[in-house]
C-alpha cells in the first residue's frame, strides 16, 4: 500500500509533533531552543536553496530538513536529569556522557523507521546522528571530515551553534566546543 504525499506529510507531522511533546516535557528551555534552531535552519535552507540551484535542495526537502531540526536532541531523553539540568558547566565525564545522546537520537529514529517514509527517516537519522560532527574532524560521534557529514546535519549544526551562541542557556560547554 503505497502512501500519498499529503498521507507522508501527514505522518511526518505527528511523528514530529510526538517526538518533540517527549522532549519539551523532559526539559522546558528546549521548547524555545527547538523553535530558534526551526526558524534558523528553514532560513538556511531557503538560502542555500536559492543561491545553489543545481544542489535540487527542493521544497519538500526543506521542509523535511526543518522537520528533523525539531529533534535533533531526541536522545537527550536518554541522558539522566541531573545532567540535563545542570547549572554551569559539565565536569568531563558529565559532558561524554552528553554527547551520546546522538547515538541515542539515531536510534529513537530507526526504531520508528518502520512508519517513516525513507527520506524522512533518513534525513533524521542523519540530523540526530550527526548534527555535532565537525568539517575538521574534532567532533563526534565518529570524528567525520567535511564531506562525509550529511549536508543536512551540517545545515542544522549551524542553526544549533547559532543559538547555543546567542541565547543564555542552562548548560555551558566552552565555545571551542560548539563549533
């Protein structure tokens, strides 16, 4: 049984919808943090789009992109409260332990991949996994180099950098660690 757009559009939007009502009750500053990182990477995205036109960044797929920015943090559902609200900055084995939570996003994903349509889940997959990776390797989870970071989770690791350097916010890591 084959799906209509308007049907993938809809389940897209209740799997985002969900996913983000988990992540907002475990945390409140992160309703704030999923809007500015939303309306960050649908700018960038438009952009992108409209000075690269042979890059096919289509409408559909900037919305899918936009819709995977709302969780990108996913797995710090995983990651123990005492951590998430931490006041001032994570001691070295606290922010290891934050890390994981791209490994535990990605999962969350791929559990749900069987009511996804593949781009969706792959594009999220892609964000949840990768969106700390860094273009010169020092990031994580897995230290990729420039181009083997998925163009989506780069799109919305500048909107979470973004953020993470305009906004206060309840944790701090130090600023080397962000970009």
């Amino acid at each position: 049984n084959v799906l209509t757009d308007r049907e993938n559009q809809y389940n897209r939007e209740n799997h985002i919808d969900f996913l983000q009502d988990i992540i907002i009750q475990c945390n409140a500053e992160t309703r704030e943090h999923i809007w500015y990182v939303e309306n960050y990477t649908r700018i960038l995205a438009r952009v992108f789009a409209g000075l690269f036109p042979r890059s096919r960044m289509t409408a559909r797929k900037q919305e899918i992109i936009v819709q995977a920015s709302h969780i990108h943090d996913i797995g710090k559902i995983a990651i123990p409260d005492i951590i998430l609200s931490k006041k001032g900055r994570m001691s070295g084995f606290e922010y290891e332990l934050m890390k994981k939570h791209t490994i535990k996003g990605s999962q969350i994903i791929r559990s749900m991949s069987w009511n996804m349509d593949k781009d969706f889940e792959r594009i999220c997959y892609n964000v949840c996994l990768y969106h700390h990776e860094k273009h010169d390797g020092s990031g994580y989870p897995y230290k990729l180099v420039g181009n083997q970071i998925p163009f989506e989770a780069s799109l919305v690791k500048v909107a979470d950098v973004y953020d993470a350097l305009t906004r206060k916010r309840q944790y701090k890591v130090k600023p080397s660690e962000l970009c």
